[in-house]
C-alpha cells in the first residue's frame, strides 16, 4: 500500500472526525452533558489516530521524537480509547433511552473505566520497553511484532479493541430494539444507532485479520504480512459509518429545524405584525441555509405564542365550530381537525382587530387554545401553519365579513 493512498484515505476521516468533534465542543460548551463530553473526546481521538497513521504526520513525527513508530503509538492508543469511549457512550444512551438504570451505568463505567485504563497504561509500558526500530506506517506490526514488547503492546491493543467494539455494537442494537419495542417515533435516532452498531462491527472485524497477520509474524511466517493491509480499509469504512450515526440524528434535527422554521413564517406574518411584538425577521441565511436556525426557530415560536396571547380577546368559537362541523363531513384526523380549527380561529380573531371591534372583557380562547407542553408547542403551532391554507379552513373564511382578511394577513414583509 502507498504512503499517498494511506493519505488518500486516512486525512478525510481525521477531517471530519474534527468537524464533528468541534461541533460536539460547542454544544458541550453551551449545555453541559455527559455524552456530549465523551462524544467530544471520542471524535477528537478520531483525529489523532487518523492523523498520526497518515504519512504526513508519521514520519515527521517519528523524526522528531527519536521514536520511528510514535506515530503508530499515538494512533493506537487513540483508536483504543475511542473503541473504550465508544462502549461507555453507547451505556450512556442505553440509560437515557431506560434501557438500564443510572445506578448500574454508574457500576458499569466505574468498572470498565478501571480496566480500560490498566490496558492502556499496559500498552504504554510495553510499548517504552520495546526495541523500535525502522518500520512503516502500513506494516508496523509486522515489521516489529518479533519484539517481545511490541507483540504485548500489541495483544494488549487488540484483545481490549476486540472486546470493547463486540460490547459496544451489541449495546447499539439492543438500545435500537429497546425504542422500537417501546414505540419510539425518533426515527433519526433509530437509525443512527443502527449505522452505529454496523460500523462498530466492521471496525471490530478489521482487529481479525490484523491480529492473524502480526501473531503469524511474531511467529516467523510474514507470507500472512498482505492480511495486515486489508485492517485499515475494512476499519475506515466502519469509521465512516459510525459518523454517521452521530452525525446523521444532528442533520436530521437540523433539516427538520429549518423546515419548521419556514413553515411557521405564515402564522408568524400573521399574527406577529397585528401585535407588534417582533423583533427582526430571520433573513434568507436562516431561512434557507439553515445559519442559526435553532435559535431563529425558538425565537419564532416564542413570538407567535406570545402574539396568540394577545390576540386572545378577539377570539370567538364560531369560526372553530364551523371547521369542526366541516372536517367531521371530510373524514379529517383529529390533530387535522385541531389545527383547522384554531387556524380559522385566529383568522377571524385577526380579522376582528383589523376591523376595530372591541375586545371582549372575558376572553374565551384559553379553552379554545389551551396551554399544551413547552415541548409539543412547537409542533401544534407547525400544524396551525400549515392548515392556515387547508380547503375547509378557506371555505369557512370565505364566509365572514371581512374576505380580505386571510389574503392580507398573510401579506410578505420587507426584508
């Protein structure tokens, strides 16, 4: 194997191993969590076993530090704290999921913290008692495993790789099936823990032949070296799949972010405006390329809610009547007939104000519009905006007294 295609193939990994350890890093710093904590730490051991295995750093840094195979050292103690961390994270889903109790995933990570570190401190003392000598980024084991300290470093790498990876994949998919059984509707997250648990098992199949491959050469029979080669391409393309599986619930989030953000701009051209509670309309960065959409949409929902209030004395129960009457004649879902039915209530309560009717002394809307989680706020509001153009919400403006109203409430404002 060439030192470009080592380069080819391990800098890309390093470079978005960094982009999601540094994204990790600014949730952390914003929200301390646990998980973020070892995600963080995860991804940036990621990028130094990738980066110290690649040629461009691991000649360097052999020459450096007087130490040909440091690069190799580095890149694999690394990969094994992340196969270590990769099984705590994965117990720690496991909890927040309730698939077992913060009592025992205290229990467990205290044990496995103390046996992870009396691996790696073994593989360090091995390591500093061995003879290097000259080796190669691509057949450092091979190359050295003849070496009674270099075959412990190594032994010691794999079995504790092998067990972490074989722990941490069955943890995966058992967290996987547990939200399945229990209904979970984060499809996201089902799916990330399933390109987890695949790319855990690829990266634990690629220890196989690497360790047939430098146990045979510690033996004596190199015509196994070739076995040895084929562990990085089988671990990288595991690699891949487990950024996956953490970076692909974040895109998710993201994209549904976005999307809710766009779908709340009718209800918020709406009702904002009328009660002049808006700050600054998110411009086209938020809306379309997603630039600060979590705080966007959270400051969106809040205005909308906060403009709902005051909106309240205008309210009436006619308007939802109608819709009610209308959506039980075309077979609507209840959440359907919901949102249709608040929409054309604050539709016509909107209507009202522009008219200059008074407001009534005892609003009625908190029983028409009543207080619901800070959770699922956002998603009635998504519903609400989206029926604002629903046929039986149109066919029941088109009978008040002010036409105009749904057509101008909904009127774009300046950028």
């Amino acid at each position: 194997m060439s030192e470009a295609t080592l380069n080819v193939m391990y800098l890309p990994i390093a470079v978005i191993s960094g982009v999601i350890g540094f994204s990790k890093l600014r949730e952390l710093l914003r929200s301390f969590r646990d998980y973020l904590l070892v995600i963080t730490i995860s991804s940036y051991m990621g990028v130094t076993a990738f980066l110290s295995m690649s040629p461009l750093v691991w000649h360097p840094l052999g020459n450096v530090s007087g130490i040909p195979a440091l690069g190799s050292f580095v890149a694999y103690l690394s990969i094994f704290g992340y196969a270590a961390f990769h099984h705590i994270l994965v117990l720690m889903w496991g909890r927040d999921s309730g698939v077992i109790t913060a009592s025992r995933l205290f229990r467990k990570t205290r044990a496995l913290g103390i046996v992870y570190a009396l691996i790696a401190i073994g593989m360090t003392v091995s390591f500093l008692m061995a003879n290097t000598g000259p080796a190669e980024p691509w057949s450092f084991d091979v190359d050295l495993a003849h070496d009674s300290g270099i075959l412990a470093f190594l032994c010691l790498y794999a079995g504790g790789c092998l067990f972490a990876l074989w722990r941490a994949a069955r943890e995966c998919s058992k967290c996987a099936d547990y939200l399945v059984d229990n209904g979970s509707q984060s499809v996201e997250s089902i799916r990330g823990l399933r390109w987890l648990s695949i790319g855990t098992w690829f990266i634990w199949l690629s220890f196989v032949p690497k360790a047939i491959g430098f146990l045979a050469a510690a033996a004596g029979h190199r015509e196994l070296d070739a076995l040895d080669t084929t562990s990085p391409l089988i671990g990288s393309f595991g690699a891949l799949f487990n950024q996956a599986g953490y970076l692909g619930p974040a895109i998710g989030a993201w994209l549904r972010e976005r999307r809710d953000l766009r779908a709340l701009r009718p209800l918020w051209n709406l009702v904002v405006p009328e009660n002049a509670v808006h700050l600054v309309r998110p411009g086209v960065l938020a809306e379309t390329f997603g630039t600060g959409v979590r705080f966007h949409l959270f400051r969106r929902i809040i205005e909308i809610s906060d403009a709902l209030v005051l909106l309240r004395p205008w309210m009436a129960p006619e308007p939802a009547e109608r819709v009610r009457a209308a959506a039980v004649r075309q077979g609507l879902s209840q959440e359907e007939e919901d949102a249709a039915a608040t929409a054309a209530m604050v539709l016509d309560a909107v209507s009202r104000k522009r008219r200059d009717e008074p407001a009534q002394p005892t609003p009625i809307a908190q029983r028409l519009l009543p207080h619901v989680d800070p959770a699922m706020e956002r998603e009635r509001l998504v519903r609400m905006a989206r029926a604002l153009d629903a046929p039986v919400v149109r066919s029941v403006s088109a009978g008040t007294s002010d036409p105009q109203s749904r057509t101008t409430s909904v009127r774009p404002l300046a950028r």
